[in-house]
C-alpha cells in the first residue's frame, strides 16, 4: 500500500483550537493510560547517553502525549531528566496541567516548527505520532535541521500503514466515547462536541485513518535518512517494536 497524504483536520490553521485541543487532550489521556510506549523506554534512555544530554525537546507535543508517564520511567534512569513541550499549534493548557503534574517539565508558549528548531533549544529531539503529519520534503528538513544543529533525534510512530493499523482506527470513535467522562479537568464543552454535537469522534476518526496512510514505513525512512547531508557523522536505528496489540515504528539518530 502505497502512502497517500491526505489532508487531516487538525493540520488546518482555521480548525478550531478547542476542538484540537480535545482531541489532542484525548490522544494524551491514551497513551498514558494504556502505557502504549513502555516498549521505546530502552530507546529513550539510549538516546539520552549517546546524546551526553539529560534533556528531551518534544516537537509536535499536542497535549504531551504519553510523556507523563514515560517521563515517571525515564527519572529512575535519568533523575535530573528536563522535558521541554513544543507545538506549531501549542495546546497550552494541556501544557501546563502536564507541567503541574511534573516539574521538570517546560514548554515553549509560541509556535515551534519541527522544520526549523531554534538553534539555541538543547537537547534530544522528540516526536510522538507527529512525523506523518509531513510530506517527505518537509519530513527530510526536519531530519536535516537535527543534524545540522548537531542534536539528536528519535521519531515514535504508535500505527503503520497496514489494513490492521486502518481497521483499529475505525475503532477509535468508540475509544473517544469511552474515555471522554474520564479525561480531567471535567469540561461541558467536551462532551457537547463529544455526544450531543459528535465532532470530536468523526474527527478523530478521519485523522486517525489519514494518520495510518500517511505513515513512513521503516523502507520510507531509511530513504529519508539517504538523501540527510552528514548522515554519516550520525548513527541511524530504525525499527519498529510491539506494543500490545499494535506496533511502534521508531528512527533515532545519534551523533558519532
């Protein structure tokens, strides 16, 4: 199946923040409950000693996605450990409930572009479901700005673009039903637009069958990491991981 880049709704600058908001809200509410990255905590901590950083700079946060709990893990290796939330849409009040939660975690108020980091933003380049959202060129600039500023970088896909991986997304309505009484702070607004005026799910639901076909495959990103100027200065692992019953597809980049 080849990859087709359709459009997602939260891609779109006139989609409504609070509705991206929610949605991010519910994809971060996920990930830490069902704990979906616990495979990649050995690629983490990797990242980090190869890097000689105790930091993490997440591009393309959203609302945090599973770090609240990744991060909880990664302090019994590393406890000075800093993580810094980035977005080019930054959700920040789902920012600063994460911060409440931990305090070593940061976050940049204004927009942040995977494409083009400030070059004075340190440590371990992140990002969790994010890299889809790119079309190959842009997703090559964001390879190539890491390398060019000398940082590190690893890439977390949590689907592939697989009829299992499409089948599961047509769930995620359901999903979204579920979970929205259970996702805090309590917000009437939620569950308007989640049951009486269902936006939330359809959209969840298109973004997230987008999301699975626009998804590098590990071929794809080792093209990507072909075409990097300096890729040989970096050593490059991609490959993809089990997570219950779904796979974590994953690129991480280190300086030699």
């Amino acid at each position: 199946m080849g990859r087709i880049h359709l459009f997602e709704w939260e891609d779109q600058p006139w989609f409504p923040a609070f509705l991206r908001n929610y949605g991010t809200d519910f994809l971060q509410f996920l990930a830490n409950k069902t704990r979906m990255y616990q495979p990649i905590l050995p690629i983490l901590a990797r990242g980090l000693t190869k890097s000689k950083t105790n930091q993490i700079l997440d591009l393309g946060s959203g609302g945090g996605g599973g770090l609240i709990w990744l991060n909880s893990e990664l302090k019994k290796q590393v406890p000075d450990l800093q993580i810094t939330l980035t977005d080019f849409y930054p959700n920040l009040p789902a920012f600063e409930r994460t911060q409440r939660q931990a305090a070593n975690f940061a976050f940049i108020e204004q927009a942040v572009d995977a494409r083009k980091v400030p070059a004075d933003l340190p440590g371990l380049r992140t990002q969790f479901l994010s890299l889809h959202h790119f079309k190959p060129g842009d997703a090559l600039q964001i390879l190539q700005n890491a390398v060019d500023a000398n940082r590190s970088i690893a890439v977390f896909e949590a689907q592939e673009r697989s009829i299992i991986s499409i089948v599961a997304m047509l769930l995620s309505p359901m999903s979204v039903w579920l979970t929205t009484p259970f996702i805090r702070p309590f917000n009437i607004g939620r569950l308007i637009f989640t049951y009486l005026i269902p936006l939330v799910p359809l959209f969840v639901l298109w973004d997230g069958v987008v999301s699975a076909l626009r998804t590098y495959s590990l071929a794809e990103m080792k093209q990507l990491v072909a075409n990097v100027k300096g890729k040989e200065n970096y050593d490059w692992e991609i490959n993809k991981l089990k997570s219950g019953p779904s796979v974590i597809l994953y690129l991480l980049g280190t300086k030699k």
